[in-house]
C-alpha cells in the first residue's frame, strides 16, 4: 500500500519535468553526465524490482525509465 | 547487487543539484508542489523499502530523503 503511494508520488513528481523537456525540447537546464547516471540507475532499480518480485518498483521505475530515456535522447540530440 | 548499483546511481545523480541548492540557496527551478511530492514519495519509499527488508531501498532514500527535505525547506524558507 505504501510502496503503491511511493511508486505514484514519485512518478508524478517527475512527470512535469519530463512534459516540459518534451514540449520544450530545452535541456540547458540538465547535465548529460548526471542524467545518464539517472538513467542507468532507474533501469537497475526496474531490474532490482523484477529480481524481488516488487510491482510496485517495476511499474513506477517502468514509467520513469521511458520518459528519462526520452529526455536523454532530447538531450543528445539538442545539446 | 544491481540494487546496490541502482541504489548509488539514483542517489548520486540527484546529490549534485541538492548541493546546488544548498550552496546558493536558488530554488527558482524547483516547483513547491512536485516537490513537496518527491519528498513524501521518497519517504514512502523508504518505509516500503523497511517493510520488505531491502536494504539498498532504506540507504538510498534515507539519504535522498534528507537533502531532498533540506532543499524543500530551503523552498519554503526563500521562495
């Protein structure tokens, strides 16, 4: 029930963020370095979720990986 | 182990901006209600992380959750 509270909160936060980069295609204001991190590290916690069986982790890291890995395409592409 | 590598990665990606923060108390980038989100979902998170017993879910968002409380409380304070 928490984890399902934590899974939506955080992916919500990060959903705005993620809207106005797409619509924008602004990055000035995100590193590439520490966003690649973001990414990678997102990604192992999508696995880490699957390894413990979590859902709750899967599905919120899921979600943010998508859209992290499309605002680091952003990023390359309009550096 | 790849939660411990998803754990540093998410952790250390975010450090760099709450050191930002702190150090030049600027929190114009930072929106009060997503971030009043990622705080509470961190802290979810990390009471999800205690009642499954993982380890690498409590570390990493025990540390996130102080700078992220600390950079909301720096929101608050110089908005």
């Amino acid at each position: 029930m928490i984890g399902t509270i934590a899974a939506i909160l955080t992916t919500l936060s990060f959903l705005p963020q993620a809207y106005q980069v797409i619509k924008t295609k602004d990055t000035s204001g995100i590193s590439l370095g520490m966003y690649t991190m973001f990414v990678i590290g997102v990604l192992c916690w999508l696995i880490h979720g699957y390894n413990i069986g979590d859902m709750n982790l899967i599905v919120a890291n899921l979600i943010t990986f998508v859209f992290a890995a499309i605002i680091l395409g952003y990023k390359i592409k309009y550096k």
